[in-house]
C-alpha cells in the first residue's frame, strides 16, 4: 500500500478541514459550530466525491477523455440499486453491488454508444466531449421517464439491516456526545479508501493495470504487444462505472432521498474536484474531493450554506487559470 | 403577420413558437462566432443570463425604455467578456470546456444570491434578481420584429465575417492556432473579439427573450441552457453562417411537429406511458440523441453545402454524366 | 512465410504504396531499402495491422491476414520493432520486457526475461530503473528484447539504427545478426542500405510507394544503380 497516498488523504482531510477553521476563528471572528462534527461530515462527503471523481479521472488518466456522462452513469448506479431494494427485495448488501455492477455495464454503453464511433474516425476530443453529454441528457432523460422525479429512497429497514445498527437506528452516539455518526457514514468514509488503494493497486502492479497505463502512454505500441485496445476501452469504463456506482448508492443512503438530478448537482462539483487535483490525477480526484467537502461543510458551518456553489465553482474556474494542472501538478501523478 | 400564423397552424407554428425559435436561432450564432474560431466556449448560457437579468432589471426596477435596456444588456455581457475572455482564452480544448461551465455556474450562483449579498455587504435589504424565485409579471414588450430584425442583423454579420480578414483570421486559428500565430495573425486578439461579440448576441438574445417569457429565474441559465445552445450549432453545423440559424429553429421546432404528428402520443401508446405530460424529458432525449448523431454522422451539421452537394448527386447519379455542358 | 500481393495503401487522398509484392521466406533476412518517404513504414505499419490496406492481400504462414487488428496480427508472431524505439518511458526496464509478454501465460516467461538480459547485459543492470532514462542504444536494445519476449516468428525492425552513434548502429546490427542466428526471421527497413544488405539475404528496393528492383543483397551490392543511388 502505497503511504504517500494515504499521507495526501489524510492531509487534504485534516489541513482542509484546519485552515479555513483557523481563518474563521481567528481572522474573522466567527465561531465554527461542533467542529468535531463537521470534520466528520467533511469526511463522508468528501468520500462519496473522491469515490464519484476517481471514476472522471480514471477515464481521463488512461483514455484521455472527459466522460460528461459520468454523473448520469453515477444517477444511473445508484437507482439500480435502490431499485433492487424496492422492487426485487434485496438486502443492501447485495443491492450495493448489484448498483456498482450497473453502473458498469451503462458506463460501457456509453462508450459503445457516444465514444467508440468516434474513436474509430479519430475524432476531436471537443466531438468526444460533446457526445458525452448527449449520451448524459439521454440517461437522465430516460431516468426521469422510468423512475419519474419524485424523489425516492432507501427504506428504512435495509438501512437498518446493516450490521450492528437494528438496535440503533440511524444516529449512532459516539462516546463524546457531541458528534453523531451513522454506521452508514463510517461505511460511506471506509468504502471508497479502500476501493482507492485497491484501484491504484490495479493500476500500479495487476497486468490488466499495467495494460492500461500501456494504452494510456501510446496506444499503438499496445497494439503492436498484442493488447486489445477496445477491451481496454470497455474495461476502463466499466472500472469507473463500479465507482460511480458504488458513489451512487452511497450517496443515496446518505441523503435518504434520491431524484434523477442528483447526477446534475454532483457533475460540476466531481469536474472541480478532478480540476482541483489535476485533470486525470487519479490520487489528485480523492484529495480533491475531500478539499471541496471541506469547503462545502466549511461554508454551512460559518452560516454561509448558500454560498458554497459560489465558493465552489469560482474555485474550479481560478485554479484554472492560476494552475491548470491542479494542485497536485505532476508530483502526483499516477498517470501511466 | 396572423394571416401567416393562421396559415401555419395546423403543423404547430403559432406566432410564441415562432418567436422562441427565433431566440433559439440567435443563440445559435452567438455559440457559432466561437466555434468559428475553434474555441469550445459554454459560457453563452451565462452572457445570456447576463444580459437577461440586466435588461430585465433595468426596465422593470429602473424603468427604462425597452431598447436602450437590452442594448445595456448587451454591453454589460460584452464588458464581462472582456475580464472573463483575457484569462480564460488563453486555455484550449476541454480545458476551456470546463472553465467556461464553471464560469456559467458562477453566474448562476452569483445572480441568485445577489441580494443576499449585497445585504451582507451593504448591510441594507434590496430586491434586485429577486434570488432563486426571479422576476415575476414582466410585460412582454418583445414583438416578432424585433427579433426578426435582431436576427437578421446577427446573420448580415456572420455573412459579412465569413468574407472578411475577421473571418479568415478566425478560420485560421480554427486550423492551427500556432501556424496561425506564425501567418501573423495576432491570435489572442482575435479570438477575444471573438469571444465578445458571441458574448453579446447571447446576452441580446437573453434579453428580448426576458421580455417575452413574463418571468425569469435564474435556474433558466444553468448547464442545460449551455447544452441546449450547443445542441443548435451542432445540429445546424459550424462551418456556414446558415447553420445555427437552421438548427435552432429546426431544433425549436421539433417537439412541436412531434406533438402535432402525434408521435409522442404513438410512442406512448407502445411503452404504454402517457409521454404527452413528459416534455421536458422527451425534450432531453432528442437533444441528446440529435448530438450523438450529428457528431458522429453529420459533423458538418444541417446546413452543411457540402453533405447537400453529395447528396444532390448521389439522388442523381445518371444527369450528372449526362447532364454536363 | 510472409507472402504481400498486390498491396495498395493511403491516407485521404495521397497513395503510399502503389501495389507492392513481396516474400520473406522463413529463416531469411530480407530488407526493404529506400529513402525516406518512399513508403517503407508505411508497409511495415500495414503489415501490423496499425494501417488498413485499401487493396491486395497479405498472407502470414498461409493465413490471409489482410485488414485484421494489430494486437491479432501481433499475437500469431508476427512483430514489429517499431521506429524511434517506442519503449514505454514511464515504466521500469524489466516492466517493459514484461509487457512484451503481456499475452503469454507459459512459465517461461521470467527465464526468457533472463535470456534477454544475458544477451545485453546493459539492460539487467538497469532492470529496474524507468527506461525513459535509458540512452538510445539502450532503449532500441530494450524494444528489442520486448519483442524477443513476444517469441515471435517473424521480427520487423523499422529503422534500427536512425539516430543512433556509428558505434551503436554497428551494435544494432550486431544484434540483428544473433537473432538471425537464433533463427528468427527478420523483415528490415532501413535508410542505412549499406549495412542492411551486409546483413540481409534478399532484399526489395522501394521508390515512391513501389518496388523498383529486387534480387539476392549480394546482387543488389554489385548493382551499379543501387550503388549510385543508396550506397555512394
């Protein structure tokens, strides 16, 4: 396991969480409510982010494509998944990567569907990107026909099916009483760590990794060893629509309520969050992500909830123009 | 002009079509002076909501005239695009992409909280963008001829550009930015002109369209907008000044045919879903499907001489050999 | 063993090979001679399957192999060194000879890794350094031995020896003769046609996208026009 990963996460965690808190008390004057509390849920916010945008920088990082349609395939994800749970009775444990295994498979149709013609006529990467978001209004168009948009969600016994929490349903008190963490939390903080040290395990040392980064250096000298290009395609896709996937039945237990929108209001801060970490830094899309849950929890903490978009997206437009290859510039770069 | 309406009825084309076609249409040019020049900029959603809230602002609240208001909206789009253009201009490909939606974003942002702001500024309560609810009651003072004759002007200018050293400069930088560059064309420069005057059609067109739709809000402006205004230079094509006109009025157009052919109700009646209450998703799935499509079929778009040219002779194979002089 | 018919090849509007024919018989060098542009990747490219021939046939071991992809072309053993020594800079000296048997699943793959660093030594002293950092010798030896490490029957080295010193072109080619020697077959193309006939048994003369003389590399030394033309 790679500890340089873990120092980033765990200093994007903790410094992101300390300086705007330090300004705040110091600078300005303004007392930061239960700030213990507020770590906690910068910390499972961040994670369903980072676990979103590894799936965007993954797709960036070895093919070199900006997948708009990623937060369709994450909208997509998680609705197979609570559909699991409420037409076909599935406990959440299965349900979960029944919705990762969706995710999947609508990640690779929209490769098939929206990347896979172009790729074949060597097109622009702007046509790419274009028809990327065709193939996200069409997800979310379909997704509002088939599951309509009133707003779902997961019911409450497979919530409390999970282990350790039929006694306790919901709020968990920790010893300190002052920070209420769910199980559910815990698992939405731990599941995409793990899920990101597994991939960059993947990446860095299984063969099938090894061929991605190949095909991310020159595609055609991974044709000329005998590696099958397209299946590459298909497997990266795949690999990023498990994340988004498990992102989007996370972020539907977190917030107990899931509409098709929720890919539209996760799409621009999962583009931030890969901008902030460097476009296609597949460690620089966690860092990122915990940063921007920071910024957002940091603004609801200071009583400026209605400002986080604004803090949000002019931070993806600055960092931009000062430094578009992200915070993490090349020094973290796990690109092949 | 009804006598004309009432002739086009009966296939779905009264006057409220007419004029959103025509919005649809103008903002079509503004995202094709861009995309003329190779920039892939999204921001067009947020000129128009520039020039949308400004023009609205100033007749409702400030009570100006109708004309001098939206021409104000133009300008205040085209003095953004000059702070926002300098920086932003310099990047390329999905970078800019994804600069631009941020900037769309931020506008949004911006307009909705602009009181609450100014309040925690200024420490005084005002209604200016009236926040997330927008601006209610607005009279339609936009008629068909304002629009027509907006257009028309937008459309004499692409015509004009197409001929010019703006132009050639422009399809230059389109190329091949460097060899552009080393030709001696000051790329920079002309790709910020670029950016403002694209600016200011979109912010035009927000604001005859705030005078025509009676209320605004700003979710109207978001990153489906920026789709949707894509979506008609796509359709239409980029590379001939007809193009965006042609797709955003066919684009426009669309749903409505659909509606008169009956072929949601047809469709509806298959997968056994009423699909007449669904436009909006209705409408999503053929802006996505019309973007995949054009993209990877027709990327000339619509308007394209070139695919009607081939086509032309492939639909005449026998007369073109005979047919020489 | 390799068999071309009639090959046609371009891009939009310019033609590249004018319908070129030719054969490498099995455990011969044969090398392609011409000067730059007269068509010489462009064939080895097509060979590959990277290209898609507009016409003619290409037939491997007696298999059509025409249009088909380049990893399937790859994998039957057919395999090209490619031009400008395209290692993998990013990855380690021994991932690359790693990646070269990226489809194998034989257990020989660690003592061939092992071959290939006995026969250049220089690569198993840097096994584990990133091979962007090697020199150019060191990397052509290392695309080299990746190919090696595919176990091919036939090995396609696109100008070996371009923008090396004298004294690494005379290792290339060193090279080139124990592979010979091992009893691979070997299609070369290159630009340096003095040392490419010194090694190869038969050889093909491309101008512009065709086959203007062909003949056994000692007659084609002797040629007064191929002496003018490519070795004066």
């Amino acid at each position: 396991m790679n500890l340089r990963t873990l120092f980033y996460v765990l200093s994007a965690i903790f410094l992101g969480f300390l300086i705007p808190y330090l300004i705040a008390t110091y600078l300005f004057n303004k007392e930061v409510l239960s700030p213990e509390q507020q770590l906690a849920n910068a910390m499972w916010r961040g994670s369903i982010y980072s676990l979103f945008a590894l799936g965007y920088a993954l797709i960036f990082s070895i093919l070199g494509l900006l997948n708009l349609a990623h937060s369709s395939v994450f909208m997509w994800g998680g609705y197979i998944g609570l559909m699991s749970v409420l037409k076909l009775d599935m406990p959440i444990w299965v349900a979960m990567p029944v919705g990762m295994i969706g995710g999947g498979l609508v990640a690779v149709s929209v490769d098939v569907i929206a990347f896979m013609p172009l790729r074949r006529r060597n097109a622009p990467r702007i046509s790419q990107l274009i028809s990327s978001i065709g193939a996200s209004v069409i997800l979310l168009s379909l997704a509002t026909l088939i599951f309509s948009s009133t707003p779902k969600r997961f019911p409450q016994d497979s919530i409390d099916a999970l282990p350790g929490t039929a006694d306790k349903p919901l709020t968990w008190l920790l010893d300190n009483a002052n920070v209420r963490i769910t199980p559910i939390q815990i698992a939405i903080f731990v599941i995409p760590i793990v899920l990101m040290f597994l991939l960059e395990y993947m990446v860095n040392s299984l063969k099938i990794g090894k061929a991605m980064r190949v095909v991310a250096f020159n595609q055609r000298i991974a044709r000329l060893l005998s590696i099958n290009v397209g299946n590459i395609f298909a497997f990266t896709f795949f690999l990023s629509g498990v994340l988004a996937g498990a992102a989007g039945v996370l972020q539907g237990l977190a917030f107990n309520s899931m509409t098709p929108y929720m890919g539209a209001t996760v799409a621009l801060k999962g583009l931030t969050v890969i901008v902030l970490g460097g476009l296609g830094n597949i460690r620089g899309a966690v860092v990122g992500g915990f940063l921007v849950a920071n910024i957002e929890i940091m603004s609801i903490a200071l009583g400026y909830g209605w400002l986080s978009d604004a803090v949000v997206f002019s931070s993806l437009f600055l960092i931009l123009l000062v430094r578009p290859q992200g915070l993490l510039g090349e020094s973290g770069k796990m690109r092949a | 002009m009804d006598a004309v309406f009432d002739f086009l009825a009966p296939v779905g084309l009264n006057e409220t079509n007419f004029q959103f076609m025509l919005i649809a249409a103008i903002l079509g040019c503004s995202i094709y002076v861009t995309l003329y020049g190779g920039m892939f900029s999204l921001a067009n959603a947020g000129f128009m909501a520039i020039g949308t809230y400004v023009s609205v602002v100033l007749t409702q609240r400030y009570d100006w005239p109708f004309v001098p208001a939206i021409i104000a909206g133009m300008v205040a789009g085209g003095l953004i695009a000059i702070i926002v253009g300098l920086p932003v201009l310099r990047l390329s490909d999905i970078y800019l992409a994804i600069a631009t939606i941020g900037f769309g974003e931020v506008v949004v942002v911006l307009i909705r909280n602009f009181d609450r702001i100014y309040e925690e500024i200024f420490d005084k309560k005002i209604e200016i963008t009236g926040g997330g609810k927008g601006i209610k009651n607005i009279p339609v003072t936009t008629d068909t001829l304002h629009l027509i004759i907006f257009l028309l002007i937008v459309v004499y200018f692409l015509y004009r550009m197409q001929h010019s050293r703006f132009g050639r400069a422009l399809a230059a930088i389109r190329q091949d930015e460097t060899v552009a560059a080393n030709l001696g064309i000051n790329v920079v420069y002309y790709k910020n002109v670029a950016f403002i005057i694209g600016a200011m059609i979109a912010a035009g067109a927000g604001g005859l369209s705030g005078h025509l739709n009676r209320v605004i809000e700003p979710d109207d402006y978001d990153f489906d907008r920026a789709v949707d205004i894509l979506t008609y230079a796509v359709l239409g094509g980029t590379t001939f000044f007809i193009g965006p006109v042609v797709g955003g009025m066919v684009l426009r157009y669309l749903p409505e045919l659909l509606r008169r052919l009956k072929v949601l109700s047809f469709v509806g009646s298959i997968v056994g879903r009423d699909l007449t209450n669904e436009q909006a998703a209705v409408d999503g799935i053929i802006n996505g499907i019309v973007l995949i499509l054009f993209i990877v079929y027709l990327p000339g778009g619509l308007a394209d001489p070139q695919l009607w040219k081939s086509l032309y002779r492939r639909l005449r194979p026998n007369n073109t050999q005979k047919g020489a002089p | 063993m390799l068999v071309v018919e009639d090959l046609q090849v371009g891009y939009g509007a310019i033609i590249a090979l004018r319908g070129i024919s030719f054969k490498v018989e099995s455990g011969q060098v044969v090398t392609l001679i011409g000067a730059n542009g007269a068509g010489k990747s462009t064939t080895l490219n097509t060979l590959s399957g990277l290209l898609k021939p507009r016409a003619g046939r290409i037939l491997f071991e007696n298999v059509d192999i025409t249009g088909k992809r380049a990893d399937v072309i790859s994998q039957k053993g057919l395999v090209q060194v490619p031009e400008g020594r395209l290692i993998i800079a990013p990855m380690t000296v021994q991932e690359n000879l790693e990646m070269g048997a990226y489809k194998r699943t034989d257990s020989e793959i660690n003592s061939d890794i092992q071959q290939v660093f006995e026969r250049f030594p220089r690569l198993g002293e840097r096994r584990k350094q990133k091979a962007g950092s090697l020199s150019g010798g060191e990397q052509q030896m290392l695309a080299v031995g990746r190919a090696l490490m595919m176990r091919p029957k036939l090995i396609m080295l696109d100008e070996p020896s371009m923008g090396l010193a004298p004294m690494l072109v005379n290792e290339v080619f060193s090279i080139i003769r124990t592979i010979k020697a091992q009893g691979t077959t070997i299609l070369l193309v290159e630009q340096n046609a003095r040392k490419a006939l010194q090694v190869a048994d038969y050889a093909y003369v491309l101008e512009r996208g065709s086959i203007v003389k062909e003949g056994s590399a000692a007659a084609l030394q002797a040629d007064e026009e191929v002496i003018q033309a490519y070795l004066g």
